[in-house]
C-alpha cells in the first residue's frame, strides 16, 4: 500500500491544476505557467543542485556511458516493435519519443516525492549530462523514421534551440561557478534559489495537470499502448541493465531509472508538428502515457526501493 501512496501527492496536485484549469482560473492553455517553470523556476532548482553537487567525477564516465547507449539502443528498440512501419509519420513520433520522458513537469516531482533532495541532486546531474544528447538524438531517430534520412538543417536547428535553453543554460553556469571559479553563493543568493527549487514541485504538477484531456486517455489507449509501453516500462528496463553493466551511485541509479519511466515529454508534440509528422498522434501519446505513468509509478518504485 505504501507504494502506492507514493501516487497520491501526484493525483491530488495534477487534479488540482485540471479542476484549475476547468473553473478557467487556469485559462485556455498552462502555457503561461509553464513558461514560467522553464525560465525561472527550475534553472533556479537545477543551478542550485548541480552547484551542491561536487561537481562531474569519475564515477559519472558509467553514467554518460548508459545513458547514451539507451538514447542508441531503444529506437531500434522502438522500431521493431512498432506497429506503425508503414505509416512514416506515426513511425517517426514512435522513434521520436520512445526516449524522450517527461523528466522536467512530471520527473523532477516524482524524484523530490520519492527521494528528496538527494534524488533531486541526481536527477539534476543526469540532466546537465544528457539534456543536449537526449535532444539531437531523439530528433535524428525521429527523422529516420519519417524521412528515411538524416535532415542536417533540422539537426543544426535544434543545436541552435538548444544554446538558448534555460535548462542547459543553468547547468553549464552552476559548474562554471562551483568548478572554475569556485565561488560560495552569498546567502541571499542561495535563499532565493531555494525558495525558486522549493515551488518546482506543486507547479510542475499544477501545469502537467493543466494539460491533461481525459477524453483523450481513455479513447487512444486501443492504438497507442504499444508506444506507452516502450516508454514507461521498456525504456527504463534497458536503463536498469544498463546500469549492472555500467554501475553508478545508488541514488543516481535509482533516479535515473525513475525519470526513465516517465511519460513522454510535454515538447514532444511541437517537435512532431514541426517536424510533419503526425502531430496528433504525438498529443494522444503525450495523454495517454501520462495516464499510464500514474499507475506505472508504484510498480517502479517497489522495484528500486
């Protein structure tokens, strides 16, 4: 029962941001709100973990390992067991998201739920190390599947989205900041990047919560579960093995696995449509593995823990 309860913080708080978002306390979209959460909010809690982190050692050469042999291996993954080979566009969201989880509205949350701050410092260092690879990999299988090739122009574009996000911005400055200059955050500093980290959690859920369209989990659920099922219990098992050929810290192996079961990523709809592919397809997965991830989530958690 215990695992279980692990959920309930998460049901309570995404249904408080849906009942928002119903009343139109919330209006139209949670797109304001996530802004608010990618620009402010959680590089404040990413600096202020990677800058407590003691830095990149050693040990973390096995964590770059893994984790980019699972960005590698779980298309191919992806592919075989993919329904949709002849259907390019749905194919390519498959590829597409097969790896790319919802570690920042949905990730992050559950981490600080399940392991607190020690968790939250993992998930932080995993992000600074694969925010940048996760991102140009997942759209190069993405574009495999659709085109049958690589489209360099794309690939290049996203590089340059890439050099302005807030996300890797803050994870490049904390180990600037804490390995090259060595510097000690003044206290009003710290207490305002902590008081930042501290909001990360509800808002995230709130603005997840936001987004949700229940209809739409319930009726594509029938063609999509192939596709949920790579991404909350396929991509993390390969995760986990790759971890026992490649070992980390507890704490990191536990986090990281965890992220890994999450649904797919909120952005992953705008890159689909972006990129033509089956943007529809890409927005019914989004849902549905959200819903899934729920009850998938105590699973997980009685396995690591």
């Amino acid at each position: 029962m215990r695992y279980v309860t692990v959920v309930l913080p998460l049901i309570v708080i995404m249904g408080i941001g849906w009942t928002l978002r119903r009343l139109r306390v919330i209006k139209g979209d949670s797109s304001n709100l996530e802004g608010m959460l990618y620009w402010i909010v959680l590089p404040a809690l990413i600096f202020r973990s990677i800058f407590y982190s003691g830095g990149f050692a050693k040990e973390d050469v096995n964590l770059i390992y893994a984790v980019y042999l699972s960005f590698l291996i779980m298309p191919f993954i992806s592919f075989v067991a993919s329904p949709w080979k002849k259907n390019p566009a749905r194919l390519g969201v498959s590829l597409l998201t097969c790896m790319r989880s919802n570690n920042i509205y949905m990730g992050i949350p559950v981490v600080s739920l399940t392991m607190g701050d020690v968790g939250v410092t993992a998930v932080s260092k995993y992000l600074g190390l694969s925010l940048v690879g996760y991102h140009i990999l997942s759209v190069a299988f993405g574009q495999i599947g659709f085109y049958r090739k690589l489209n360099l122009d794309t690939l290049f574009g996203t590089l340059k989205e890439l050099s302005k996000n807030p996300l890797i911005i803050s994870s490049i400055l904390a180990l600037f900041c804490a390995e090259v200059l060595q510097i000690k955050l003044p206290l009003w500093v710290d207490e305002s990047l902590k008081m930042l980290s501290e909001a990360a959690t509800g808002l995230a859920l709130i603005a997840l919560g936001a987004g949700i369209q229940l209809e739409e989990m319930v009726t594509s659920i029938k063609y999509t579960w192939v596709d949920v099922l790579m991404k909350v219990a396929v991509y993390p098992l390969l995760v986990m093995s790759l971890f026992f050929v490649w070992p980390v810290a507890h704490n990191v192996r536990n986090a990281v696995i965890l992220v890994s079961a999450m649904p797919v990523a909120v952005n992953t709809f705008i890159v689909a449509k972006g990129m033509g592919m089956d943007h529809k397809y890409a927005a019914e997965l989004i849902a549905t593995s959200t819903f899934v991830s729920i009850l998938v989530v105590p699973i997980w958690v009685y396995i690591l823990f």
